[in-house]
C-alpha cells in the first residue's frame, strides 16, 4: 500500500513543483541555452590492454579521479519520476566533504529557489512565500530529484567513482572496455581504459532485477580535469529517471561559497520522518 504523505508534506512538495513549473515556462519562453559542442577527442587505447590485471584498473581509475575535492558549475536538470516531470537551470558550489549550494535559475538568471545540503541535513529556500523548508538530508527527494544520495552526489556528478579495492572483483573485457563484476554479481561497473573512468554503473537485486544504472557521457576537458558533461541515472523499480547536463564546471575553485542566507525567510518548516511515513511539522 502506498503511503500517502501528510498534508504540510503535500503542500510543501505541490508549491516547489510549481515553482519549479514556473521556472520550466520561463526556460521556454526564454530560450534553451545552445548545448556545447565537445572538442575532446579520446585518447588511444592504452598500453597494455586488454591484459591490465584488477590492481592496475582500480590504480589507473583511483589516478584520473584524483585530485578533484571541490567544483562549481551551470548545469541543467531534467527529470521524469512518478508524482511529476520537469526541469530547472542550477547554478551548483559542491565541496566534495561536506556540502552542496543549488540556486534553482529561471529566465534572466533570476533566482527562484536555493537548496543546502549537507550529509545530514537538507534547507529549501522558496523565494515565493519566503518559506524555508528543512529537515534530514534524505528528505530533500520530496522537493528536487536526486541522482544519487548525498554521499555518493559528488563522484556521481564527475565520475569521479572509484571501485572499492577490497572486493573481489571479477574483470571481463571487449574490444573497448572493462568489466568488474562484484562476488556477487550484484553491481558492475564499465570502465573505459582510455580515460580510465567508469561510464556505467548497474546495480542489481538478489533476484537479478535492476534496481540502479548510472551512465557518464559527453567527456570534455573542464580545467585539467576530464569530465562528463552528460550523467543519466534511472531506478526502474521506483519509476524515475534523472538526466544531468553540465554547461559549465569550474574545479577546485579558488573561492567556494556555501553561504545560505536565511535573513528574509518569513516561516520555517520541519519536514521529518514519522515511524509511519513521511511526516512535518
């Protein structure tokens, strides 16, 4: 049986889809931004392959995804998940420890709506009404879509994804790629040994059922920095499906503000979990 939210839930998440309708009509009127042509051209295949033995993949994966502990960007969100579908310009400050700053952009780059998120907590700011909404950092999927959780966010939106080096993985290979099958055969990863980065992740059930992919694509040189302009994550079994898209990305910027100003907020709004269900106060 499906757990219907109450109601300060349901009017909290109803005002963010619609603003985050009202940003969506404004992108349209407004325009679309051009999507970036990518002028990197992947490398050769590397020495070596198809013949790198499990220590020598997870090294070269942990080397190329070194090195990368702070980013700003301009990216653009679409998503399509089971109560509604839309999409929303943000403008991200994420350092990689602790926390991740999103304005929610409408046309002119005016801002609508300002999200904190840390690895316990979550802060909406709705510009319209001057309401903040809070609460534990998972709650935050009942105002924007994630494409990972919280601890995971970071390397999810950079493939910056290392495979743990104590699991046994078991490494197949084509003419292109490698393959880690864990023990047991729950998760896989595609790594492309050419800019040694894993471009797909598959997360299965006990059962064999999909549960999780997650794709990177469209691999642009950002600084010194190789990294996907494109991330696709879809849950079949929960119906949703988010796409990311990277205009810009800034690395390791020298200033990193993760100031959330809370000085014009007119209400504030627990939202918290209940032992039956989502729940606020």
């Amino acid at each position: 049986m499906r757990i219907r939210p109450p109601a300060i839930l349901r009017r909290a998440s109803a005002a963010f889809k619609r603003l985050i309708g009202f940003a969506t009509l404004a992108l349209l009127v407004g325009g679309c931004a051009t999507t970036k042509v990518s002028t990197f051209i992947t490398p050769d295949l590397p020495p070596g392959f198809p013949d790198h033995q499990l220590s020598e993949i997870v090294a070269n994966v942990e080397v190329a995804s070194g090195g990368l502990v702070s980013l700003k960007s301009k990216s653009r969100i679409r998503y399509d998940i089971p109560d509604r579908k839309g999409s929303a310009n943000l403008n991200i400050s994420f350092r990689k420890s602790d926390s991740l700053l999103a304005s929610v952009r409408i046309a002119f780059g005016i801002e609508a709506a300002r999200a904190l998120i840390t690895s316990d907590s979550f802060f909406v700011y709705q510009r319209i009404g001057r309401k903040l909404y809070y609460g534990e950092a998972e709650m935050i999927k009942a105002f924007f879509p994630m494409p990972a959780p919280m601890a995971e966010l970071f390397p999810s939106l950079t493939a910056t994804i290392i495979p743990d080096p104590a699991e046994e993985w078991q490494v197949t290979v084509d003419s292109l790629y490698y393959y880690l099958v864990s023990g047991d055969r729950r998760q896989t990863y595609t790594v492309d040994p050419r800019i040694w980065r894993i471009v797909n992740m598959e997360v299965r059930s006990a059962e064999g059922q999909v549960v999780e992919t997650r794709s990177f694509s469209d691999f642009d040189w950002f600084g010194s920095s190789i990294l996907p302009r494109r991330i696709v994550a879809v849950r079949p079994v929960d119906g949703q499906k988010i796409w990311v898209y990277h205009r810009s990305i800034e690395v390791n910027p020298s200033e990193l503000s993760l100031t959330f100003d809370t000085n014009s907020v007119s209400e504030r709004i627990l939202v918290r979990r209940k032992a039956d269900g989502m729940g606020g106060q």
